[in-house]
C-alpha cells in the first residue's frame, strides 16, 4: 500500500500520530496533511479504543513533566476529541495482538493492537513511532511512518 491507496477503507492511527495532529511536533504537519486528506476524501480515521486513552495518559504525563501546561492539556484533548476518528475493535483482536506480540518479539501488546487492528481491516497503520517500526521490520508491511507522508505546499496549514 502507498499514501493515498487505501481506496474507501480508510487508516488506522496510533497515539504517537493522534498526538501529532494536535500538539506541535515534529510532522506534524505530514499528521495533518493525512488527516485532511481522510477527511476530503470521505474516507474513515480509525482508531482502537486504546488511542483515546494513550492521547488521554499522554497529555497528563506532559502536564506533569510541565511540557505542557493543564490548560494546554485540557484544550489539546478538548481538540483531539473532537476529529471525528471511529472506534473500531474487530473481533478477537486481543488475542491477535498478543499472538503478533509473541511471534515477532514485539515487547508491547498496545503497539500490537494497533497494527493488528489495521491488518484485520486491510488498511493501513499510521506511526511516528520509530522503535516500533524498528521493532517489526518487514513483519508489517502495512504499519507506515508518518515522516514518509508526501506534503504539498497548499497542506501546510494547520487543521
């Protein structure tokens, strides 16, 4: 799969993405940019339940690494919140997850949650993790980097 080449099944985002589209970090525009993208194409941001609680924790850990303040914290969930990214938690996938864990040596079932999320759906996973995707190797080929997302000139603003 390539950018753009998951026809109307939409992608799945991880947390290190999610938090991208509403703090400034590195990429975040690329974040941005495939976020709009999802959105004028009318195709689904998909994330398991895990996402809203890892964006959740990583915003309070900032806060209280004083990186951010409450207020910010508060306002960045407030804007995370409010995308419109589905839930979705195919069935079994606990269970994969934690089999994906064992066969490829991955240290997080959370990480494998996602990937196995976006395998069960035939779409893609989006990361701005680099440990994860040094992690799996060629073992998904379908998990993404975000620092790889094309921008053009007209997606550098905000959301």
């Amino acid at each position: 799969m390539t950018p753009g080449n998951q026809g109307n099944l939409g992608i799945v985002l991880d947390a290190s993405v999610g938090l991208k589209l509403v703090l400034d970090e590195e990429h975040r525009e690329r974040a941005q940019a495939l976020f709009r993208q999802h959105l004028q194409a009318r195709t689904p941001v998909l994330g398991p339940p895990l996402l809203f609680g890892e964006v959740t924790n990583a915003l309070h850990q900032r806060a209280r690494r004083t990186t951010l303040t409450q207020e910010e914290a508060r306002e960045a969930l407030e804007t995370f919140l409010s995308f419109p990214i589905q839930q979705i938690q195919p069935e079994g996938i606990y269970e994969r997850a934690l089999a994906f864990a064992a066969s490829n040596q991955i240290r997080s079932v959370y990480d494998c949650i996602y990937v196995v999320t976006a395998q069960r759906l035939g779409v893609e996973l989006w990361t701005a993790d680099q440990n994860l995707l040094n992690a799996l190797g060629s073992a998904a080929p379908w998990v993404r980097w975000i620092g790889d997302y094309p921008l053009s000139q007209k997606e550098e603003t905000p959301l």
